[in-house]
C-alpha cells in the first residue's frame, strides 16, 4: 500500500490546523523542576505555594506528565552517559589494584 502525494498533502494540512498545545504555568514547571530532584508531592506543594491536591490534579494533565517525563528521561539519560564514561576508569582502577595484590 502506497501513500499518494494528496493523502500527504492533506495529512500535513490537517496537522498545521491543530491548535498548539496549551503551555504549562510557571507553578508547575516549578514542581516538575522539584519532583525529579526527589521532593515529595507535600514538599512541592509547600515549596511553590499551592494545595497538595492541585499537584495532585497536575498528574492528571497530559501535558504535565509528558514534561515531567521528559525531564527525567533526560537526567537518566546524563546520568547514564556519566556511568559510561567513569566505567572505563573504574575498570582500571580495579584493574591495578588487583595486580597490585597479586604481586605482593
């Protein structure tokens, strides 16, 4: 099954109708900010000034959690890329110390 240029044509035209999806308060960039560092939704709450039931509320906005998601995908992957390249030196650590007690 082959796509024609019109189904394309028209797909992209459909797409460029779409409304842009709404952007997240500052509030709750604020909580993301806190919530992948660790804060729990009551330390949040307290530390932006808003009920814990309205953290609550952002969980259920789409946008919100795709953010929040996001934003911690992106950590893990620095973290992850920060493991890589110490892997390398740790092995050689290892690596001497080991030879180091197998000579004495």
């Amino acid at each position: 099954m082959s796509i024609t240029e019109e189904e394309i044509s028209k797909t992209f035209a459909q797409m460029a109708e779409r409304s842009t999806p709404p952007k997240l308060t500052p509030e709750q960039l604020n909580a993301i900010d806190l919530l992948i560092f660790g804060k729990t939704d009551k330390e949040v709450a307290e530390s932006i000034g808003v009920g814990r039931n309205t953290i609550s509320k952002w969980y259920k906005n789409a946008f919100f959690i795709a953010e929040l998601n996001a934003r911690r995908e992106g950590l893990w992957k620095d973290a992850k890329l920060r493991l890589k390249s110490l892997a390398y030196e740790a092995v050689d650590v290892l690596s001497n110390g080991y030879i180091a007690q197998t000579r004495k």
